[in-house]
C-alpha cells in the first residue's frame, strides 16, 4: 500500500475550491429566489494534513508528524480488521510464541529450557510438521504449553480462496485433535500476511488471530545472539507477544539469556490464552487489545 499524503498547499487549494462552490450556491440560491447562508471563509477550519501510512501488515492509527507541524491523521476511511499484536496489561504478563514448521532438532533443547525456568510458551505448528513430528507435537501439549494453528501447508493466505482457508486451519484442527486430543482456538497467518478477508475468515473459524509486537528475527544466519537480545530486550513491555522459531539460528544460545533477563526484570512468560483479555474487549488501531 502506497503512502497517500496530502500537503498542507493542497489542503489550501481543496479549501479555495470549495469557496468557489459555496459561493456558487449562493448565486444560484439567490437566482431562484431561495435564501442561502454560507459559513464565512474567515473561520474555515484550519487544513490539517492527512496520511495513511504503513503496508497490508501493518496496524493503521500510528500518528505522524508532518514536516510543517500539523497533526497527521490516519484516514478513517482506511480502518481495517487487525490480529492482536499485544495486550494491554500492567501486571508484567507476556507472551512467548514459537512458530514451528521446519526442522526439529532444536525443539528438544527449547523444551528443556522452558522446563527448567518454569515458562509457558505457545507454539504455532504447521501441518506438515506436525505430521512428520507427532511426538514433539505430544511432548509439547503435555508439558503444559498452548499450541495454536500455522495452516496446514504454510500458504499464502491473502493469495487463497477463503473455502482454502478454511480448509487449511480445519485440516489442521483434525490433525491436531488426533494428536493431542484437543483443537487449536489461536491463529498465526504464515509469514505474518493478512488481509481483511484472512482475519475475517479466520475469527469465523473459532480462532483468534495473533501476531507479534517484538520480533527476535531468527530466521537470519547472520544475526549474533547478542543482536538478538539487543534489539529485543528494550522492546518488552507489559502485554508483548515475542515471536521465534523452532529452528532459529542462535536460539540455543540467545532462549536462556532472553528468559532470564525478562524475569530478572518483572515480566512473568505465560500462554497466549493467558494473556488474552477476557470479558468485552476492543483492538485499537495498532492491534492492541483492550478492555472495553
């Protein structure tokens, strides 16, 4: 989505413009024999600068600065339906979620580090891994952790029809109910993509569509441990969804410093279900969810 702004000179040419029509209404009104009024040019509102702002994935409702000092407002017009990228908590509550869909040789080490600080994760699995690891996906539903729906194949979800995306999370629920016994209430969108229609489909389908406010990025070899931490740790707060993969480059050396910073500094890690809001809740513009 393209960044739309409109300057503060053209705000004063749209506002000369619609002078000229009020007048013209005068005119006419008068012509006819009508009475008309018209709100006096000296007090027209004063233009303010508008913009939409972000991409397809991107929460809207950020407010802007514009270079000339006027507020900047996102176009109402714009509203979208949004996933839940953080809650709004004060009580130090967060969320740790690891997206499962390749490899297994460090879920072994992930879960044994979960179990030694007593953290409660939630782990988004896809269905193909699931298949091929059933045994993980058991060891993880019985040491306590939440696991929410990945799809079953990992497509794009705003290039598929919704009957396919239906088919995707249901298949996945099957799949996972035969495993575990239980089916998934918690949706990640691969690669993080949505559209209305996705976020749509997807609360149709019983589940509650979730994203992530603080992103580790350990999909990238060339990211250190101490890149990780440094760039996630700042970004903890009351509320924050983190997101990291199952095989993530360094996330045998970066997991244990993360946990025990976060806990060293008040946070306490719970499930996604745990840290959902219950009751009547709202999701502001930047996927905050909130009490209503």
């Amino acid at each position: 989505m393209k960044i739309l702004v409109i300057t503060k000179k053209t705000l004063y040419i749209i506002a000369a413009a619609m002078t000229g029509v009020i007048a013209a209404v005068i005119v006419i009104a008068v012509l006819a024999g009508g009475k008309a009024e018209a709100r006096p040019t000296s007090v027209l509102p004063k233009p303010t600068a508008l913009a939409y702002i972000g991409d397809d994935n991107t929460p809207k409702g950020k407010l802007l600065s514009s270079d000339e000092g006027y507020e900047v407002e996102v176009l109402a017009a714009f509203k979208r339906e949004l996933p839940i990228y953080s809650v709004d908590r004060v009580d130090g509550l967060i969320a740790l979620t690891i997206d499962a869909a390749w490899d297994d040789d460090k879920t072994p080490f992930i879960l044994e580090t979960l179990a030694r600080y007593n953290v409660k994760a939630t782990f988004f699995l896809c269905g193909f891994w699931a298949e091929a690891y059933p045994e993980q996906v058991k060891a993880i539903s019985e040491a306590g952790h939440s696991i929410g729906n990945h799809t079953m194949t990992h497509p794009h979800m705003t290039k598929i029809s919704e009957k396919d995306m239906i088919e995707e999370i249901e298949k996945l629920d099957d799949l996972l109910e035969r495993i575990t016994g239980k089916r998934s209430t918690l949706f990640r969108a691969p690669y993080g993509e949505y559209n209305d229609k996705v976020i749509m489909t997807v609360r149709a389908s019983g589940h509650e569509p979730i994203q992530w406010d603080v992103d580790t990025i350990d999909w990238k070899p060339e990211r250190s441990s101490q890149t990780i931490l440094d760039s996630v740790l700042p970004k903890l707060k009351n509320g924050s969804i983190v997101l990291c993969h199952n095989n993530g480059y360094k996330i045998e050396e970066y997991l244990p410093v993360l946990i025990e910073t976060a806990m060293a500094n008040g946070f306490r890690f719970v499930t996604v279900d745990e840290l959902l809001l219950q009751g009547e809740t709202i999701i502001d513009v930047n996927g905050v969810q909130k009490a209503k």
